[in-house]
C-alpha cells in the first residue's frame, strides 16, 4: 500500500481514559544471556475479544519471504519465540512462504508455540476463486505449513467472503481452524471492509493502520471494539515509506518515556497502543529488523494524551 494523507484521530478512538490499559497486559518474561535492556522488559500482550485469549502485541508479517532466505527466515522465527512473539502472518498467494515457515517451525519445533494465520486464495487466481469452496487452496495451505489446523483463516482481501463463509464456519466447528477472519491493505476497500465487519461474525480483521495512515482509527477500529472482533495491523511502516521520511529527524527527547529507542518501536507502540488493536505483524527478513520490532512489544505503551504527542511530532515533519 502507497502512503495514505494522514487524518486526525477520531473521538470515538479512545473509550475512556483507561481503554488502552484495558485492553492490555504485560507478562515479564526473563530475557535470555546477552540480550539488550529492551528484552528484559515485560511483554505486552493483547486480548482477542472472541474467546479471552492473549496475543504478544507484535508479531511478523512474511509475504517477502524467499527460498533464498531460508537461514535467515529459520533464524528469526526461532529468535522471535526466543523473544515471547508469536503470531506469524503468511498466505497462499505469498510465493514460497507458507513453504519456508512449515520447514522452519518443524525444523525448530515449534509449532505449537506460534499463532499461525494464513489466507485463501484460489489456485487459478481471484476469477476461480470467487464463489467457490477455498477448499484446495486451504489443502495446499496445511501441506505446506505442515499442520492439522491453522490458528486464523482469513478471506484475502475480501474476495469472495460471501461464498466462503459458511465453509469457514464449518472448518471452524470441526476444529480446522480457530478463528475466522477477513483482511484488507488499501483504504480504498475500507468501506468494503465496515459492510463485511456488519454481515458477518468474525473473529478478527487485518487492516492497514499506521501512525501515517489513521483512516481505520475513523470507523473501523471503533465498529471492531463494537463488535468485539480482535486487529490485526498490516503496513504498520507504510512499505518502509515512513523510515524514508524519518531518515533525517532524529527521536523526541521523549520517546524515553515509552521505552522507544527506535523509529520502529516509535512507529508499532503508536499502532499497538490503539485500544482496538491486537496485534501488529511488521515485516522482516533480517534478524536485526526482528529483534528491533520485538523491541516495540515490550515495556511502556503511550497512554492517549502521549499518542496524541506522537501524532503531533509525525505530523511536523513536512
């Protein structure tokens, strides 16, 4: 997704003084020899409305994972559990990575230490994939992943939720999967999105939020809590765009006070602090980048009158 305008944060964004506190936790967690102060901070955890369950509050978004990057891939899964993550984002139209994570996570095994959430997608594109059962798609899925179910289903970018959510709910009754959901990364399918968030029962959404790109905080991240379906946030770096436009200003004096010491922790503890959000899936495919967006999920999240600060800072750059 190209960088959106930014808006200002909606009324309705904050539910009381203490929604962020909340609706979220932190567990401490010892942090391994040799690691860096941040890791010693206790995790932040997010609940999931639907059924209570905690989620690490940043997790890693793999569509630009590549055969090529396999070590390096087994490298940061392994070192992400090493952290307390664990939701990992994948899907079937994403090349090899639902390959590369079931070859990792058995390798490592750790499968059963991850939330594992992919997304449909039909074998001979969107065309034959609308109004049909996602049924091989979702085979192919489990086979590569190497898994008997999978924590989170989702409708890739809303094609063909309709005709696919009956099967969704009888996989989800016969313990195939746990959690449905839908997914979108342009705000141009927003209101698409509110229309399906409204029909449907859902689990979660994946939406596209970002300290540069607020429009889901105006209807979206509100009808969410409404309707007690859990966030998932994608983009939260705008495609890397926001670290261009941070490449010359130097952190507030500040950021301290949230336990930032990053424009990565800067940009995810903006997008995770929201009440609405769950989880943020920031992507990588370096080992420093991970650790560094791990960073983001532990100690101090901005309370409203800090975001608000935050949002101001961002907003001056131009």
């Amino acid at each position: 997704m190209s960088e959106r305008r930014s808006r200002g944060c909606s009324r309705r964004e904050f539910i009381g003084a203490g929604a962020a506190a909340g609706l979220a936790g932190w567990l401490p967690r010892p942090a391994p020899a040799g690691d860096s102060p941040a890791a010693a901070l206790p995790l932040i955890t997010k609940v999931v409305p639907s059924s209570g369950e905690r989620l690490p509050a940043i997790g890693i978004g793999t569509a630009a994972f590549r055969t090529e990057l396999k070590d390096e891939i087994r490298a940061e899964l392994k070192r992400m559990s090493e952290l307390g993550g664990s939701v990992i984002d994948t899907a079937a139209a994403y090349g090899d990575s639902e390959a590369l994570i079931g070859e990792a996570l058995a390798s490592l095994s750790t499968r059963d230490q991850v939330f594992l959430a992919t997304k449909l997608v039909g074998s001979g594109g969107w065309e034959s994939f609308i109004g049909t059962s996602g049924a091989d798609s979702f085979a192919r899925s489990l086979q590569r992943l190497r898994t008997a179910r999978v924590d989170l289903l989702q409708v890739h970018n809303l094609k063909g939720v309709a005709a696919l959510m009956p099967t969704l709910e009888g996989w989800k009754k016969s313990n195939r999967i746990r959690y449905i959901g839908v997914t979108t990364s342009r705000v141009s399918q927003h209101a698409e999105l509110l229309d399906t968030m409204r029909r449907f029962t859902l689990d979660f959404i994946q939406v596209d939020y970002s300290l540069a790109n607020r429009e889901a905080a105006e209807a979206i991240l509100p009808l969410a809590v409404e309707r007690k379906v859990a966030v998932l946030v994608n983009l939260p770096f705008g495609r890397a765009a926001m670290f261009r436009e941070a490449a010359e200003r130097q952190l507030p004096p500040w950021a301290a006070e949230i336990d930032v010491t990053s424009w990565a922790q800067f940009f995810l503890k903006y997008a995770i602090s929201h009440p609405a959000v769950t989880c943020a899936i920031p992507g990588s495919t370096k080992l420093s980048h991970l650790e560094d967006n791990q960073a983001g999920g532990r100690g101090r999240l901005p309370d409203a009158a800090q975001r608000r600060k935050m949002e101001q800072y961002w907003d001056q750059r131009a």
